[in-house]
C-alpha cells in the first residue's frame, strides 16, 4: 500500500513540476523583456 502512495506522489509531484517548469519559462521570459525595456 505504502509503494502506491509514494507512486501516485511521485506522480503528482512531476506534473506539478513540469506545469511549474512551463509556467516559470514563460515569467522568466516577461521578466527579460522588462529588463530589456528598463535598460532601454
């Protein structure tokens, strides 16, 4: 029972992770034209 647990964690926690990785590429690329426009 344990081993599912942890299996449907693992799970859980990779999706959030790539749902957070494409959400972050897209704040960070806001950021840099910020930081563009800034300096300009």
């Amino acid at each position: 029972m344990e081993f599912w647990i942890i299996m449907i964690g693992f799970l859980c926690i990779g999706e959030s992770c790539s749902l957070a990785g494409t959400w972050w590429s897209k704040k960070k690329k806001e950021e840099n034209t910020e930081e563009k426009k800034n300096k300009l």
